[in-house]
DNA sequence: TAGTGAACTGAACAAGCGTTCAATCACGGA
DNA sequence: TCCGTGATTGAACGCTTGTTCAGTTCACTA
C-alpha cells in the first residue's frame, strides 16, 4: 500500500501502534512524530492530546483483534498470540496487546474479556463433545486459564526483553514466542491433561470447606 | 521501633519500598523525600542517583524475602504471596515484589528464580511421597507454574487496581488477594486437580512429534 | 578550643515531557 | 481571481523530572 494511499491521520495512527508495540506506552509523541513524518503539532491538531492518540490507537487496535476469525483463536490465548504474532499484518497489534496488557486498566481489561467470550463458545463445543472434562465453574475456569495464559507470556516476555520499556521489534516478538512454546509446551499440554495432584484429597477438602461456587453444572468427576 | 532506632539511610530506603510498593517505580523522588522526612539532596548524597536508591531497595526487598522460612513457600507462587501479604511486616516486600515482577528486568528474574528453586525441594519431596505427578521435565513444569501463579496475580492486579501505576496500599492488596482465591481458588485446585482434557491424545502427539525434551525421568504416565 | 568531616538543606540547573498557537501552505468553490 | 478552510509547521510555554552544588549544621577528635 502507498503512503498517499492512506489518510494522514491514519498514518500517524499507525506509527504510534508500532512505536508503542516496539517500546511500550511511554514512547513520546516527538518520537511517534517523527516515525510518522510529521510534525509534534500535527498529531494534537488531529487527535487533540496524547490521550486522544491513545484511544484512537486501543480502538483501533481492538477492533482489528475483535475481527480476527473465532477459528484462530481456538486453542487459548497462549495459541491464539502465537498464531497472531506469525502473521505480519498481525505483529503490531499482537505486541501492542501485551503492551496493553502489561499497562493494565482498561484496555487490558477488553482485551481480556474479548478472549474469555471468544473461548467460552468453543470450550462449551469441546466439553459437550467429550474433548475437554467439565468444570464446577465454567466461566472462573475460562478467566483463570486465560489470565494465566497472557501472565506467564507476559513475564517471560519482560524478563526476557530486559526492561519494561525495552525495545521489541516484529522479529523479538517471533522469536519470543517460539522460544515460549519451546520451553514450556510440553508441560503446559502434560499439565492440562494430567494435572498436578495425584488425588484429589486436596480438591475435596477445599470444595467442602470452601464457599459455594456459582456452579454452572453439577457434575460429577 | 522508634524513629531513632534506625538510620537516616535505611528510614529513607524503607520510605521508598513503600512508596515504590504503593504506587510503583514511576515513583519521584520528591514523592521519596517527602515520606522519609527528609530534603532531596539527602537522598541522592546517600545513594548517589535514583537508580542507586532503586539497587538498594530492590536488594534489601530480596534479602528479606529470601529469608523467609521455606515453610511459607510451600504451595507455590500465589500460595506464597497470599501468605506473605497477610502478615504485616512483609506487606510492602510483597507488594514492591509484584512491582517488580510487572517492570520486569533483572528483579523479577532474581525474584522467580528464587520461587523456582525453592519449589524444586518441596516439589521433589512430593513427588517422592506420591502426593503429585512426576513431570517429563521437572524443572520447566515449576517454572511455568512460578510464571502463570505470578503472572495471572499480576493481571487480576493491574485489572482490579486501573492503570499499572495507580495506588495500591495495605488494605487494598489484602482484599485484592482474598478476592483472587474466592474466585478463582476452587477452579486453580481444580485444573491441578483433573486437568483439562479428557484424554491425552494432544499430548502424546504433541510429545511424538515436538522437539525432544529435556527429560529428567522417563517415567511414564 | 579549634578543626575536620559527615549529614543535611535549599536553590538552581538542564533535559524531557505534553501542550499551545501564530504563521504558513495547499487547494476547491464563488 | 480571490477567498476561506483545513492541513501543516516550528517555536515557544509551563511543568516535572533527576541531578548538582555551595552553604550550613553538628558531633567528634586532636
């Protein structure tokens, strides 16, 4: 695509996606300027405020992850990054994820959710066929497993790249998550087939001890 | 402890834990000066710059934490942490650790690979005692568990509190942590418990195709 | 008692930040 | 052709940051 072929606006918008992929939110607008070939001045007369640059980019951002095909997404959000991070039209907003994530608030929070609906649909499918077992809570089972999934990428991603503000570029990201599943692959799959307890004296106790769970089935293991 | 009791230099170093720990690095050093009582020039004529303050804090933060009885630690990371949160005197070591952990860096590092090594111990004792399931790969299993237990804490965190540097006192990590284990306790016991998937075809192709692992048993399931 | 050095202060500094704004440029309609 | 409106620039502003430093206080020692 020519650069004419595309409003200034977006240009900019553009820029600051992959400025903040590259170095997170901290990234200034004097850089995020002259990435996008343009003055300081231009990007407040279009956006107003750094704060308007910022939703406009999260909108953006969202709504490109929102349109990805549920199909990608099967698997997790482990799977889900993985696949995503591989397509080159899907790096900048991959990274631009997991700098939000790391950024908390709520964007993190959208994207979090967004993941959540999107694996209660085909987890719901893998438990009526048999693939998956049934939870006491399906919905906590679902946030946990995707809130451990973005956690541990998470800190693997920042213990890795140095900093929370170092630098990562499109080929840092692939690099990252293949050594990711390299690593840790095969017990994230031993794990989630075998468990971690050899009985479930532990699990009994606390079922019993504990606070009602917002059961959504009641069945039995 | 009186005021007194103690020297300028660690009132200033114990001022700055909790303020890091409230509110974060990002963290001024007038905010700094501020809560030790003390002027600017104090700080910098003790520890020389920002980042010589930041060394000795995250050092002292380690030590005391490494000190901590084994005992706590057994339960893993969020175990551990829900544990330490509670009692007073560690409240802000725990807290400036989850601080930590989220700017990542050599810190965090240090601190995860403390839990990890701790974790290999118990971990082996219990494997020993048949209380849990042997791993392909011992060492990768714990640390996937540090980084998820850490991670999914540090998302639930920066979700619940806002922004990463929003202000998180005593009170608010003690809730934020029993909030964690009411809702996602029973589900955590029960994933370790039951696993995920129904059979283990997934992972026993994933296991006959993927790249060998670093086995420490051959131990079959 | 005089002197020495460490503890400590307050003011100033340079650099970086986001924001503002007057001035220019380009271009389509009257 | 003229005019007006939106795009665009560059310089400046105010604020906050970490750092520096000359000067003051004060306890201890020779």
């Amino acid at each position: 695509m020519a650069p004419s072929d595309i409003t200034t606006r977006a240009r900019i918008r553009d820029a600051a996606i992959e400025q903040i992929a590259r170095k997170g939110y901290g990234v200034s607008m004097r850089v995020i300027a002259d990435a996008a070939g343009v003055s300081l001045g231009l990007i407040n007369h279009h956006f107003g405020s750094k704060d308007g640059l910022r939703a406009a980019c999260d909108d953006h951002v969202l709504e490109t992850i929102m349109n990805v095909k549920s199909e990608t997404m099967r698997g997790g959000a482990v799977a889900a990054m993985a696949a995503l991070g591989k397509m080159e039209e899907y790096v900048n907003p991959t990274a631009y994820c997991l700098r939000a994530i790391a950024a908390g608030g709520d964007v993190a929070q959208r994207i979090v959710d967004h993941f959540v609906a999107d694996a209660k649909a085909w987890v719901g499918e893998a438990v009526a066929d048999g693939t998956l077992r049934p939870s006491v809570d399906e919905e906590a089972r679902i946030r946990l497993m995707t809130l451990q999934g973005f956690g541990a990428m998470q800190l693997f991603l920042s213990q890795r790249v140095g900093s929370a503000d170092a630098e990562l570029g499109p080929a840092g990201l692939n690099a990252l998550l293949d050594d990711y599943l390299n690593e840790y692959g095969l017990v994230m799959l031993e794990m989630y087939t075998f468990g971690l307890f050899a009985s479930s004296d532990m699990f009994d106790a606390f079922r019993a001890a504990g606070p009602n769970p917002r059961a959504t089935t009641t069945e039995e293991h």
